[in-house]
C-alpha cells in the first residue's frame, strides 16, 4: 500500500513543481514579451509564487513512506 500512497505524493509534487516552474516563467516571460520590465512588483509577486509553489512540492516529497 506504501507504493500507491508514494506514487500519489510524487504526483502531487509534481503538479506542484509544474506549477511552480510556470509561475516563474510567466513572471519572466510575460514581461519581457510585453516590453513591461518596469513593473517590478508583478514580476517579484510571480517568482515569489513560484518560488513556494516550488518548496511546497519539496516538503510534500516529506511525506513518501518507506
């Protein structure tokens, strides 16, 4: 049962690192492609989404069983 329980949490990882990595590429990406580099607070607020999108996935890695 471990393993259904370990393939579920890595799929939700997953998703969340997915998120995370989308969340920063839009906060980079959008920008540049809009010519909008000057608004900074939009651009910080992505990649600080992305970035605890990206550490919520490391802590749900916490909880696989052995």
């Amino acid at each position: 049962m471990h393993t259904v329980h370990n393939a579920r949490v890595q799929m939700v990882a997953t998703a969340l690192n997915n998120l995370g990595v989308g969340a920063i590429m839009a906060g980079i990406v959008g920008p540049l492609v809009n010519g909008n580099l000057a608004d900074l607070a939009h651009i910080t607020l992505w990649l600080i989404l992305g970035g605890d999108l990206l550490a919520l996935a490391q802590t749900t890695l916490g909880g696989l069983r052995s």
